[in-house]
C-alpha cells in the first residue's frame, strides 16, 4: 500500500512538471513582431521644471509604453510614472509618399493606463485634488483606466478600446515612425516616416 501511495505522488509530480514545462513553451512559441525588445527615448526637459524619458517595450502581440517623470536634468530624481498598454498588430507592408521609401503597418489598441507617485509630496497633492479619485500611495501603481479621460485626472482624449493606426520602419539601432501631419493612405496609415527619437537597448 505504501509503495502504490509513493508511485502515486510520484507520477502526480511527474504530471504536473510536464504541465508547467509545457505552458512555459507555448509562452515562449507565442508570435515575436519585429519590434520585439525594448526601445528607449533619452531624457529632455518636458515643462519648466520636469525631466522625462520614455521606454516602449514590445513582446509578442502587447505593447507598453513607460512615461517617466523626472525633477531633474539627469532624469535620476523620479517624480511619476505613467504605464500605458495595448495590444499589437502588425499588418503589410506600406510604400511611402516618396515611392521608395518602404515601412510595416501597426496597429495598437489602448488596454490600460496605470500610474505611480513617486514622492510624498505628489502622493499629498494629488490626495488633496481628489485627482483620478483619489487615494494615493507613494510608489504603489494604481490602476487610473476607467478615470483617464477625465478632466480631474489625464483628460486623455482616447478611451479603452481606441484603435490607432501607424507605419514604423527599424534603421539599424533607430526607430521610424509616421508623421502626423501626413497624408494617410486610403486605410488610414501614414505616408510619410521620420525619426521617432527612439533606439533600441
């Protein structure tokens, strides 16, 4: 009886390693885009006395965007963080306005917005403001999605779910994106590329 107890707990482990083993490959056998892997944007002033950079990180169909602000020029003193999330699509191949140049439709579609305060001074202000409802604690993300487009907290003018619409191109460590101005092609895609500012890590 003991021994029938023992190749039955064995076989149990056995199953279950096989389980996990086979989640962590299905994981890692989910669709890569070329984008894959992290991008940054070096730190530059983004208001009188605020520092920011900014860092997307794409893996298989998702897409995060991490803006970081700064009170100082070396962007070393943190004040806020601002994730946003989206999910990825990566369509055909575009031609651009000049004929030669060529570039890869993405589309994203906003998931969520997260924040985080970074000093107890911010965490007071915003508490006192009742911004994005409120309750507020240093260094703890809160999830501000459904209040984003609020104007008591980002006031961003695209909700959960918005879709939009770009042409990137990777040259060498750099990364290409549309132009807003430009014209758009007749699905709604840019037509002219420029440097986005952002590099590969």
């Amino acid at each position: 009886m003991k021994n029938s107890l023992k190749y039955f707990f064995l076989i149990l482990v056995v199953v279950i390693c096989s389980s996990c083993a086979e989640k962590e490959e299905s994981d890692d056998a989910e669709p890569t885009t070329f984008l894959e892997g992290t991008w940054k944007k070096a730190c530059s002033q983004s208001g009188s006395d605020r520092y920011s950079e900014f860092i997307k990180v794409y893996k298989n169909t998702s897409y995060t965007l991490y803006a970081k602000d700064y009170s100082d020029s070396t962007c070393s003193t943190a004040y806020r963080t601002t994730r946003y999330t989206y999910t990825l699509a990566v369509g055909s191949d575009a031609t651009m306005a000049d004929g030669s140049t060529t570039a890869t439709k993405v589309t994203t579609t906003t998931v969520g917005v997260y924040e985080t305060a970074k000093t107890d001074a911010l965490v007071s202000d915003l508490n006192d403001d009742s911004y994005c409802g409120g309750d507020w604690e240093k260094d703890l993300e809160k999830d501000i999605t459904s209040k984003a487009t609020e104007d008591t907290c980002l006031d961003l003018d695209d909700a959960t779910g918005t879709v939009y619409k770009d042409v990137i191109k990777i040259k060498g460590t750099d990364l290409w994106w549309g132009v807003g101005t430009s014209d758009k092609d007749s699905e709604g895609y840019y037509t002219v590329i420029e440097d986005s500012g952002y590099d590969k890590q």
